[in-house]
C-alpha cells in the first residue's frame, strides 16, 4: 500500500530520459545555477564514478580534475536544477564504485577503459 501510494506521488517527478549513462562515462551536466535574480546555465563536465539510490532519490557522483585539483560533485538524477545531461564517452568498467580513481595523478587520474 505504501508503495504504491509512493510511486503515484513520485511518479510524475521522475525523469526518464535522464537515464542514459552508466558508471565509468565521461558525461557533461549543464547545470543551472541561481544568483540573487540570475539564472545561468554552468557545465561540469568529468567522470561518473558512482550512482546509488532508486527512483525519485537516485543521485550519482561526477569527478573532473580542475588545476591539478581533484573536485567532485553529487547531483540529484531527477533534479529540476539540471537541465541537460550528455554522454561524452562511453566507457566500460568491472566495478559499480570507482573510488580508487580518487587516488590517481595526473593523466590516470581521468583513465578507463572505452568500449
């Protein structure tokens, strides 16, 4: 009963399209952001390096090297504040986390395997 009442609740927020990558892609969010009384779009483009949750809690993880700088950032799947996602490339992993891309310098740091 609660489920059901659950995904007629959530099921209009859900957004379908937005399920198009997989852990290990190369993707690039567009992202928009508000400030004060501006809305503008930003792109974070990096590595998706993990995704969990389900339905309408479905978040996912994307790693980018900026200045020599690791930087993460965890975006909500079904969030309004996303305006557009797209796959860069298509790559091909044997593990469902990536956190040991965390450890990695310089030019490994961004490596996986493409199929």
């Amino acid at each position: 009963m609660n489920r059901e009442i659950e995904e007629i609740v959530t099921g209009n927020q859900i957004k379908k399209e937005r399920d198009i990558f997989k852990v290990g892609d190369a993707i690039s969010v567009h992202a928009i952001v508000k400030e004060g009384d501006k809305e503008r779009v930003q792109v974070f483009s990096g590595i998706v390096i993990a995704r969990r949750g389900s339905g309408i809690n479905q978040t996912f993880v994307v790693r980018k090297i900026s200045y020599g700088e690791g930087v993460e950032r965890i975006f909500n799947l079904n969030s309004p504040f996303i305006s557009k996602i797209t796959v860069d490339r298509v790559s091909k992993v044997l593990r469902s986390k990536l956190y040991y891309m965390r450890k990695r310098e310089g030019k490994s740091a961004m490596k996986v395997r493409e199929s």
